[in-house]
C-alpha cells in the first residue's frame, strides 16, 4: 500500500501535454506570414532593379559614346540609364560634367530626362502598415486567448479548476488491492454502497455523507484507498491536489473552488478527491495582520461550497492529511467532513494480508514465509512494505537469481532499517577496536536489562551515517511505554559511551555516542515534561505545545513556567540520564569478560545476529565454521522493531562527519 502511488488520467481541463503550445503557435502563424511579405517585397523590388541593367563605370560609359554603340539615354540627377545598340541595358552614375549633354548629341545618341525615383511603393507600404499589423495581430490573439477561456492553458484560464477526472482502463485499482486497514476500508466502502444504491439508506431518512476526511502518517495508504473508491464506485472522480487551489493571485484559488463544483454537478453524483488538504485547509488567522491572504479566500469558498445555501447534492468530498492538527476546525464539523477515517500502522495481520499483495508481481523462493517477515517489521506502513520486497527484487536481480529467497528479504530489511552496507569507508584498527567495543557495550546492556527488548543484530560494518550499530527488536506491536522500559533503554543507549570509557580510558572517549546522548536526553524531557514520571516535578506538562507555527508566532499558548520550576525540569533530567549512565557503569563492571569476549567476536565475524550473542554471552561456542561465514537467521516467533522502524535508541556509533 503506497501513499505515493498516485495515478492521474485525462481529463476536463488536463490539455496535452504532449501537444504545441497555443500562445506559441499563433505567434509562429503572425511571424510567418510577415516574413512572407517581406519575402514578396523583397522580389519584387528586385525584379525592378533588375528591369534597369547592369552598372558599368562613367568612363566605360563615356567610351561607349564616342564608339557609337550608345543608342539611348535618361538622364536623371543620380543615375543614368539606357540601351546599346545591342538591346542591353545599363545604368551608370554621373559625375560632374556640364559637356555630357553635348557630348551625347554628337554621338547621336538619342537623350531623354527622367524624374526623380523614390523608394519602392511596396517597401512604403509595408513600412507604414507594419506596426498596424503588429497591433492586429496581438488583438486577434489576446480576443482568440479570452475566448478559449476554458482549460489551464488558456491565457484567461487561470481562474479555472485543475481537477482532472480520473480514468483508469489500466492497472485499475479496487478494494481487493487495499489490505491491512479494514476499518478504513469498511467506512469507504458505505460510501460507495450509498453512490450505488441511494434508496437503500434513503429509505430510513438517511441523507449521503458529504465529505470524509482521511488521517494517517505518510505511506498508510490515504491516496490507494482514494483510487479504489474510483474504481469501486463506477462514478465521476475528480482529483486534485491542495496546493493547486492557491496561487500567487489574491482570489484566482477561490474561482478554481467554483469551478471545481460547477464540473462536479454537471457530473453529480461524483466524488471528488482533494489530496494534502492542508494545504488549503490551515486554520485562519494564524498569520500576521488581518489573514485575509489567498489561502484563506480558497478555504472560506471552500467551506461555502460544501455546505451553504446551495445544495451540491450528490457530490461527495474525499481529502487526505497527515497533519489533521493544523486543520481549521470549521472544516471538520459535521455537514462538511462527516467523516474522519483514521488509516493507521498496519498491524501485524494487517501486514501479512499487505506483503501478500505486493509479493504476488514477485517469484519467490519456497523459503518465504510473508508471516515471518511481518513479525520483524511491525511500524512499517504499506509503502514501506513496498519498498522492502522491491529492495528484496532488486538484490536477487543483482545477483542473478530467479526467485527472491528469504535471505534477501532479511538483506533489504536491514537496509531499510539501518542503512546500505559502506564496506568501501576504510577504519584503522584502532578506529574498528573502538567501535567493535561500543556496539558490546550496548548489546551486553541490553542483555542484561530485563525490560529491554531482545538483541536482533549487533555489527561493526558502517552503515548509512553510522559506523556500527546494535539492533533491537520488540517482542510484538507495541503502543505504548513502561517505566522499567524507559530506564532500561537509558541504561542500553549509555552502554556503548561508558564501554570506551572503560576500555580506553577517560580521556579516549569518542563522539561516537553523540547520537545515543540525543536519544537519551530527549527521552528523559518526555519522561519529565509530559508523561509526569519524576516525582520531583510532577504528573504536570511542561512540554512545549505543537501547534501551528507561521513565521515564529505559534497559535498555541507557550508553556509558562517560573525558573526554579524551569531549573528543577533540567535538574531531573540531567539526574535521569546520569542514572541510565550508572546502570550501564554498574553492568559492564559486573560482566566485563563478556564485553571482551562479544567485542572480539565482532572484530573477528564482524555481523552477529541475536542467537549468537546469547550464545557468546553464556559462554558458548557460536558455531560458525570459519571467520566471516554469512549466516543469515530468520527472525523468531514474536521478534519486531519499533514503529519508527529503527532500534529502540540510536545505538550505533556515527561516523565523525555526522558527530
């Protein structure tokens, strides 16, 4: 299920993109045929200079004349022209001689005048009527633009709507598509029911639901669930994006608002779908001045057009957020968005039904178990499923294979979660001894801690930003955090930290742990500050509100607090991360041989997965043949990540760059 997997079709108002632009094309007709016309009187001006002869020299001229083979001349101020006694013209320019004249009727020549000759009566007349054309021809195109009108790419057709309606005669999506998300599914699916069969729900005084609104993180799937209403409903579907309502001009959103509801009625009953709502949808007035802005011109028309005095029957709004917070809330009452349908997490049959869709264009290997792979992977949305069984395609392409076996799907998973494999980044011996000791740190910690969750892979090879990482996987979904948890994970994220100090003493403790230092003060400002967990301070929040944010003014009233509370909120946190600290000091003292031995064995293999870290931990042998044999361990019954499908903590060592 991917929230990016958007198709658009052709539609009222979509143009081809493909075709030549109109502006364009009346300007190349204006164009050609001026050039036409100078063409024309380009020939003709040069057939007429041609009609008077060639140009010889006065004095070949004169010569011509006292040989007798002038037959006839015109003379004029600035050009002499005439015959031979061949028939040939020609033409000469005169110098001052007061003798030509008598010279010629010697000669016999046979002498007439000629008036003055201007420049060509074609050439006068395209000079003086070219800006007249000019100006024809602009008129014409502005009147042929105004009188287009209609699509977006008419001059005038700003105003218009870009709603496209979708058509689908291929890779047409319905609700057999859409798995993981039932109750989502089951909301939309009454909608659809009542565009099919209105009489049905009429009956008891039911009347058509007029907006439903879609909630969920990025990747749940808002936009597949819109597509297989389109293809479930049979109905006219429109859809449009937020952002394509506001532009620079005050009003020009509001004008495409109703002209998206005149298509919808000449097309009701039909189902309109507006995606990232909240980009037209923000609350008014959380800007500067009076927020008579463009934004909320689109929104106040938006919000007429859906429910005020004129009925749009049969028109039924869908629109999709990821931010239902920053919403207006004269948006989300009822007779507008009737419907907020929440599309959550999958959980984990949620994500077996999603990776059986997407595994169905894949050839897979008898050794594929989607169940399994959906225990390792709960938090991940449908289009994070997507992208892992085509990470898992692709490394089996590059290999070679025919099928995609489940060791790819464990190789895409650790690269989905912790990052591409930078084998080609050279570390010193000292640098890998250091990280190798870091990532024991954590992982002998995280042993150790009852309430931490179970070790799934702890390496030394960089990944992504990090140069080591230890990876914890929950036992199943979780939804919400314990105490004990809390502090076990404070204690796993210092882990790594006091290991160095321990091994190489004080004044060689890297920045490697800058990330799990982050980690572990942020969580102790929540533990303090919203969820009351320090009995100094209170069960009372002193958290920063989350609202809206434009240009620095906040529309949420900011937490007031005195210094001494502002002093004892920093004083119990401080004094619940150096507890995480003492924990892990306490554990790693306690067990030191088994940070020796787990921090040699990844020096050695490099990868460890959970089963031999248990192993190492007890003592036992790991049972690997030879150094740096691959293994690749299928997740046990019950093994997870978190939702935000990293490790409980950032417990990896970063590379210097990102410290």
């Amino acid at each position: 299920m991917n929230d990016n997997d958007k198709q658009s079709g052709n539609g009222d108002g979509g143009g081809n993109p493909g075709g030549p632009n109109p502006w364009m094309k009346s300007l190349l007709i204006w164009v050609g045929i001026l050039l036409a016309l100078a063409v024309v009187v380009t020939m003709f001006d040069g057939r007429t200079s041609g009609a008077q002869g060639n140009t010889v020299a006065y004095s070949t001229f004169l010569d011509k004349v006292d040989e007798g083979t002038v037959k006839t001349v015109n003379v004029s101020r600035d050009m002499i022209t005439g015959t031979f006694s061949s028939g040939d013209k020609f033409r000469t320019y005169p110098v001052q001689d007061s003798g030509l004249i008598e010279r010629l009727r010697k000669a016999g020549v046979e002498v007439a005048g000629k008036p003055e000759e201007g420049p060509s009566i074609w050439m006068v007349l395209l000079y003086q009527s070219l800006p007249f054309l000019l100006f024809l021809g602009i008129a014409f195109f502005v009147v042929r633009q105004m009188q287009k009108g209609g699509g977006a790419g008419g001059a005038m057709g700003f105003g218009k709507s870009r709603a496209k309606m979708l058509t689908e005669k291929h890779g047409k999506v319905t609700f057999d598509d859409v798995a993981g998300i039932d109750e989502a599914r089951a909301e939309l699916t009454e909608i659809v029911e009542f565009l099919k069969d209105p009489t049905k729900f009429a009956r008891l005084g039911g009347k058509i639901p007029k907006g439903a609104l879609l909630v969920g993180s990025p990747g749940t799937g808002k936009t597949l669930l819109a597509r297989a209403i389109a293809g479930e409903a049979g109905v006219p579907f429109f859809t449009i994006s937020g952002s394509d309502f506001v532009e620079m001009f005050v009003g020009v959103g509001a004008s495409r608002v109703r002209d998206m509801f005149e298509q919808a009625k000449k097309s009701a009953p039909c189902i309109v779908f507006i995606d990232e709502i909240d980009a037209v949808g923000r609350h008014r007035g959380a800007g500067l001045g009076n927020g008579n802005d463009e934004r909320e011109q689109t929104l106040n028309q938006l919000l007429v057009e859906m429910d005020g005095f004129e009925a749009n029957e049969g028109i039924i709004i869908v629109a999709a957020t990821n931010r239902p917070d920053v919403l207006d809330p004269a948006l989300l009452r009822p007779g507008r968005f009737d419907r907020q349908v929440v599309v959550p997490r999958p959980d984990i049959d949620g994500r077996v039904k999603i990776l059986e869709v997407h595994m169905k264009k894949v050839p897979l290997a008898p050794d594929v178990d989607a169940r399994v792979i959906a225990r390792g992977t709960p938090g991940f949305s449908g289009a994070d499923l997507a992208n892992l069984v085509n990470e898992a395609a692709l490394m089996a392409a590059r290999k070679g294979k025919r099928l995609v076996a489940s060791a790819e799907f464990e190789e895409a998973k650790d690269k989905v979660m912790m990052g591409a494999e930078r084998r080609s980044m050279v570390m010193t011996d000292d640098e890998k001894r250091m990280t190798a000791y870091h990532e024991a740190g954590h992982a002998v910690v995280a042993m150790h801690e009852p309430a931490s969750d179970p070790i799934h892979k702890a390496t030394i090879i960089p990944r992504g930003r990090a140069l080591g990482m230890v990876m914890r996987l929950p036992e199943r979904d979780s939804y919400s955090y314990h105490r004990d948890k809390m502090y076990a994970n404070l204690a796993v994220a210092m882990g790594g930290r006091v290991a160095e100090e321990i091994i190489f003493g004080y004044d060689k403790v890297s920045s490697g742990a800058s990330g799990d230092i982050q980690y572990a003060t942020g969580l102790a400002r929540d533990m303090v500050t919203k969820w009351g967990m320090s009995d100094k301070v209170g069960p009372v929040e002193y958290a920063q509100p989350e609202g809206e944010s434009f240009l620095g003014y906040s529309s949420s009233q900011p937490v007031r607090m005195s210094n001494s509370t502002a002093q004892l909120i920093d004083d119990e946190i401080k004094g619940i991360v150096e507890g995480g600290l003492s924990r892990a000091k306490q554990v790693l003292s306690d067990h030191i041989d088994q940070l020796h031995s787990l921090a040699g064995a990844l020096l050695e293999y490099e990868t460890l997965n959970g089963e031999e870290i248990k192993r190492l931990i007890a003592g036992e042998d790991i049972g690997r043949s030879e150094p740096g044999a691959k293994t690749v361990v299928v997740p046990s019954a019950g093994t997870s990540i978190p939702k935000t499908k990293r490790p409980s903590g950032p417990f990896g060592s970063p590379s210097p760059a990102g410290a």
